[in-house]
C-alpha cells in the first residue's frame, strides 16, 4: 500500500549534513557584477550526489551577506537579468538550475541516474502524480536541491538571512523548501499550489472526486498542504489572467499560511497580466524583501475590506475599508462578470466613487443588466508606495439595480485609457520574462493623425473583453476597429480559444499615416492548417501585433 506522506513528516529523516564541497568554474564582471558559475553538491541518492549548478551574483565593490536564493521556472535556467534585477536592488543572489538535462547545456544540473526523474525532460508521471510515495517524486529531489543551496549559501556567507524567491514551478519548491527550512521571507510568483485541482474551477457546482493517488499528491507535494508549516513571512505574487495560476484558489493557500506569519503576509494581484508581474506589485516585492531581509523599517498595511451592497437609492456598489494605521495615497476597485474561467476573466476598472472618509470608499458597479456572478477586487496604494489588495470578493447577483447597464457593442474607446487591454507577450518585455519595473512596458495611449488618440504596445496587445457578458458578441456578429499605422504595414489579429487551445490568424496591410477600419468576418482567422474561426461567441482572447508603431481605437461589434 502506497505511504502518504505530508509535510510534518516528508523532511524528517532527511540528511543535510554532508558537504557541498563547492567548486567555481568561471567568473564574469559586468557593470559592476560579478557572476559567479560554480558546482556544488546536494544529497547522496545511494548512485552518488547530486551535482547542483548555479550562478552566484553579486556586487563587486560591497558583497551583501543578505542573499536571495533564486528558483526559475521548471522550463528555464539560470537568468541574468534576474540576477541583475536583484543585486541591483542591494542584495546577493544565487540562482539554481534544477531542471538538469537539457538539449545544448553543458552547464547543469546533474542528477544521479537512480533519481533521473529529477530531470524535467525526463520527469513523465514523477512530476504530475505520487504513484508509490511523495518523496519518490520531482518536487522532493527539486526541493532537496534547494535545501543544500540555502546550506552552500550560509556556509559561503556566514549568515542565515536568506529569502526564497520561486517563480512558477519554482514558486511550488520554495513553499515546500520554507516549510522545511528557515528563511527569512518567501516570495512566491505565480505559484499557489491546488495543482491536483488543475482544471477544475472553484465555483463547479459538482464535487470533485478524487482516487487515493491525487490525495497522496494533495498531502505530500500540493503548496496549499505547505502553507501551514511555512517558518517566514510570505509575499504571494498572482497574475490574474495566467492559464497555470488559478489566483481563484490562491488566498485559499494565503488563508492557510502558519498563523505565526500570517499576520505579516501578504498576497498581491496583478490585474490583467498573462503570466506576468506588473509594476505595483515588482516594487512590493522589494519593499517586502527589504523589510524581512535587510530589517528595514518598512510599513506593510492590512488588506483592504470589501463589502458589497445596495445603496438606498437602489445602486449596487462596493465599499471598501483600508488600513487606518498609514496614509493612503490612492484607492481603486475592479469588477468581473460571470466568466468562471479566472484565465479570460475580463475585470474592469471601476470609474465612479465618493470618498466617504480618508479610508473608506464607496464605488458604483455598474453592472451588466443579466449578470449573475460578480468578482470584485480593491486595492489601496499608500504614500510609502506599498500596495495592498482585498481577497476576490465574489457574490451571487440577482435582481435590477439603478446603475445596472444594458450590452453594449463598443467594447473600447481611447476614453477608457489603457483599460481593458494588455501587454499580448508579456514574456518579451518584462524582465526574465516576469517581472514589470517600468510603465513603459505597459499599454500606451499615444496620439496621431488629427489628434485622434489610440492604444499601442511595442509588443502587441491583448484584451479579454470579448468574455465579459456586457461585451460578448452574438452569434454572427462582425468586429470592426479603427486602425492607424505610422507607415504602411501588415497588421496580425491573432485569436486564441481558451477551450480547445486552438489559435486562430488573420493578417492584412494597412495603408501608413491615416485612421482607417478594418472589418474582420471570424471567417478570416484560421489556423495553421486551414480551420476556419466559426464564430467570436467561444471563450476568446484577442490579439493585436504590428512591426510599426499604431494605434487601435473604436473596437465593436456589427
């Protein structure tokens, strides 16, 4: 009968006493960093001891002893712009690679052939599944790696303050890693465990079944069964509209956090971002690693309160409660309809409120007429610069409002600014392919001809608008937009649908220097082989690229 084994005991008997024995095998300086690739050792399997590589960066003229301990994606490798990003910021940095095997890397992590699963192209079913037990798995011989990286750190820099930064995959290992070792904070991005769950909303009317092995994986590897034994203050990043992160279940994980440290945690969302970390929430990052690293008085609010209601002239609205202890410098609020789906979710910036009190904010949510499920989420940004969220408060809706709006066929003007849109490849601007710094990667609004003004992103536009009831178009409808390209040019309208994975693309010329519209039948797109786009009435997103700057405005249905 196969064992499960949970948190309390997975760790119990494992040995950390042997020495990484570390050797460098080169050196560089750039603009004043130094990166280090060496080796060092982790655990004997019974075959031998696994051969970690990593790169340690750090400042050349003043090394930090406050290190932060890096895990990438389980696709990905060591990256030097993530190492820059953080020593840049005031601290040292080791970045693992776990994932081992790779085509064209010689430098790497090399796992004895007893644990070969370890290899992430080799993993199969030890990844994804506990067929005998959870230490017979990926995750425990990625989160073993982990436990002789923080002990290669302490014996290189004599000192425990260390943070654990996971992104993706690498955000699951550092909650089983804060589990079952100390450090000083842990940042989690895009990770919040529920993987057994993958697929399976959380709003599903039908209770989900599970057989004996998605219960072993459940208590021995999935993050949210980690929360409760993790030993340090957690900051978890979401992307809102991430197909690997469903931020729905995430605060059940936050929720579940060691009540030690529960009080200093905090959870972050990035609203509309596709696998990506935006601006706000990178600087809260640091803010949070500083405090809990570095020991930097830093001021970190409690999460907003939001309630919703009805008002007694019969409007549906919010109201939301924030942190009386700081100042805040600025208070916002959006809102989703019905899509279950969190991936397409479309939320939109709510646009009309009062300010009752320097703390408390009412916000109108003007809502689609028919709409039955409502996800609402408040921020609070205060004048350190930190910004807090609110849980998604999500309520079932019945019943007409006096702000309630019927459809419409616009579902976006120049007039919403930047709302509803998104960076489409997020993955090209942001920092190692996650992380926002900057507001110029985001979504501009730039004026051309007749000071006719547009939305533009150097690397092309998406928006999830086409899922909001409000917006959703009808069988047989028509999309028209205005476009302007600087110069003549080929535009690409790119459709990707959430339910069958399947991608759908039509590209045409655009005359330079003048606003023209552009009619797109859904007959247009089609896929790789031919298919046809039926209809716009699936679970969509769109797309927009172009090679030159543009602008796009006035996008409807006919």
């Amino acid at each position: 009968m196969p064992s499960i084994l949970t948190p309390a005991t997975i760790w119990t008997e494992f040995d950390d006493t042997l020495e990484t024995n570390s050797e460098k095998v080169s050196a560089k300086t750039v603009d004043g960093i130094v990166y280090e690739s060496l080796y060092f050792y982790g655990r004997d399997t019974g075959e031998g001891r696994v051969k970690i590589f990593g790169v340690f960066a750090y400042n050349e003229a003043s090394p930090a002893r406050e290190t932060v301990l890096i895990f990438p994606d389980s696709s990905n490798s060591i990256d030097e712009d993530i190492l820059k990003l953080f020593v840049g910021k005031g601290y040292s940095a080791l970045m693992v690679d776990y994932r081992g095997e790779w085509d064209g890397e010689n430098n790497r992590t090399v796992y004895p052939e007893n644990i070969s699963y370890a290899n992430t192209v080799k993993c199969g079913r030890y990844k994804d599944f506990v067929d005998e037990s959870a230490d017979k798995t990926s995750w425990y011989e990625w989160v073993a790696l982990g436990i002789y990286a923080r002990k290669y750190i302490v014996g290189r820099t004599q000192s425990e303050n260390i943070a654990v930064v996971g992104i993706r995959d690498g955000g699951e290992i550092a909650w089983k890693l804060a589990a079952a070792k100390k450090f000083s904070c842990l940042v989690s991005v895009c990770a919040a465990g529920w993987l057994a769950y993958a697929g399976i909303s959380k709003f599903e009317s039908d209770e989900t079944s599970l057989d004996s092995e998605r219960y072993r994986f459940i208590a021995g590897i999935d993050s949210q069964a980690y929360a409760p034994y993790v030993q340090c203050p957690v900051i978890l990043l979401c992307s809102t509209n991430d197909s690997r992160l469903d931020y729905d279940r995430a605060y059940d994980t936050f929720s579940r956090i060691n009540p030690d440290y529960a009080g200093e945690s905090v959870i972050s969302y990035s609203v509309q971002c596709d696998s990506s970390i935006g601006m706000n929430s990178t600087a809260d990052m640091f803010m949070f690693i500083d405090k809990y690293l570095t020991r930097r008085q830093i001021f970190i609010p409690q999460p907003v309160e939001i309630g919703v209601t009805v008002d007694s002239e019969q409007n549906l609205v919010a109201s939301a409660k924030c942190d009386t202890s700081g100042e805040v410098a600025e208070v916002g609020l959006f809102f989703a309809e019905d899509c279950l789906d969190p991936s397409i979710r479309d939320w939109n910036l709510c646009r009309r409120s009062e300010k009752i009190t320097e703390h408390e904010h009412k916000f109108f949510l003007d809502i689609y007429e028919e709409t039955s499920t409502l996800f609402v989420l408040g921020y609070a940004k205060y004048a350190n610069g930190f910004t807090i969220w609110s849980k998604v408060a999500v309520k079932k809706i019945s019943g007409r409002f006096k702000n309630t709006r019927s459809k419409s066929r616009v579902f976006y003007t120049s007039k919403n600014g930047t709302d509803g849109f998104y960076v489409a490849d997020p993955c090209s601007v942001a920092i190692g392919g996650i992380f926002f710094t900057d507001s110029i990667m985001s979504p501009q609004i730039v004026t051309k001809a007749k000071g006719i003004k547009g939305i533009y992103s150097v690397q092309g536009l998406t928006t999830y608008r086409i899922n909001s009831p409000m917006y959703a178009p009808k069988k047989g409808d028509v999309l028209k937009l205005d476009v302007y390209c600087d110069v003549t040019s080929e535009i690409t309208f790119t459709i990707e649908d959430a339910t069958d994975g399947e991608t759908y693309k039509h590209s045409q010329s655009v005359l330079g220097g003048v606003w023209q519209s552009v009619i797109l039948e859904s007959k247009l797109f089609k896929t790789v082989g031919g298919n046809q786009l039926s209809d716009y009435a699936h679970n969509l997103r769109l797309c927009i690229n172009c090679d030159v700057q543009y602008a796009i405005n006035n996008v409807m249905w006919l």
